[in-house]
C-alpha cells in the first residue's frame, strides 16, 4: 500500500494513531500522525523493552547506565528534528506533543533532549532554520541552546551545571 500523503511513500504498519512509511526514494523510515493532537496531548504511553548500559542507535537514556527500547516497538521510527513536534517524557513514560500536529505530520523529537552522548552523532539535515547540524547528544551543545528544548528530568538533572 501507498502513502498519497507523502510522494514515492508505502505504509509499512498502522497502529492506531499513527503509520510507519518507507521511503523508497531515500531508504528512510519515519512515522506520520493519523489523527490530529494538541500542543500539550498525550500522543501515548510507553514502556521500556530492553534494557542496555551503553546506548546505541534504537535507545534513549533513562540514567547514566540505562539506555531503553521503546515499546510500542513503532516508536523507533521517530526521527530526529531540531524543531521537534513531540518530547519523550521518560520520567513518566509518556510521549507528548510539543505542538500541534496534523494528520500525515511526520513526529519528530530532539535526540538531546533523550541523549548526553550519541551512540551515533551525524550531521542533521532537518531542515529548521535552527537546525544545530552535529547532533552529538546534550552534553555537546551550548546552554543557551538547550534551553529552548524540552529535556527528560535525567537529562536537566546532568546538565543543572551548564544550564
């Protein structure tokens, strides 16, 4: 099946509120909102699958030696954006929206926000006009720039110092 919503696109699963689509024009997976949210909704809840003491690629840290897969697994399909429209509240297991979203938005959240250090740092090309381009993790970025983003708990907890 196809994606109309956005071009050279199939749907690869549905679950409810949201579709993971593959595009076959740069090999990307993503995630795309099926229903509307406000900013400040509860977009779900999750819950930890593995648990890991180093991160890599498909986690995002909880504390210094835990780094968690989500579950619901079709969370990992949310990819990086300097200007996110969801936050990862791993405090109380909830995915809420940064601001309003609109049926075949792609959700978005801001690695740093999860990370003190990338398993993976990579030049971003999300195309913000705030785009911080080396995401390396929060650690790595300036103070005055993190406090424009939404943080878990752990991470404003490690970074109380430079923030």
């Amino acid at each position: 099946m196809f994606s109309a919503a956005v071009p050279d696109s199939e749907i690869i699963s549905r679950h409810g509120f949201a579709e993971v689509l593959h595009n076959r024009a740069t090999n990307q997976k993503s995630l795309h909102a099926l229903i509307p949210f406000k900013k400040g909704d509860l977009i779900c809840r999750f819950k930890a699958g593995e648990i890991y003491k180093t991160p890599n690629y498909l986690t995002i840290q909880r504390d210094i030696n835990e780094h968690i897969t989500l579950v619901p697994v079709f969370l990992q399909y949310t990819n990086h954006s300097c200007s996110p429209n969801l936050f990862f509240d791993t405090s109380n297991m909830e995915v809420i929206a940064l601001k309003d979203i609109e049926p075949n938005d792609e959700f978005t959240f801001f690695y740093p926000s999860t990370e003190l250090d990338m398993a993976q740092p990579f030049i971003c090309f999300c195309g913000s006009k705030d785009c911080l381009q080396n995401i390396h993790g929060a650690r790595h970025i300036a103070g005055e720039i993190l406090n424009r983003y939404r943080l878990t708990d752990f991470i404003r907890q490690q970074l109380q110092h430079k923030l």
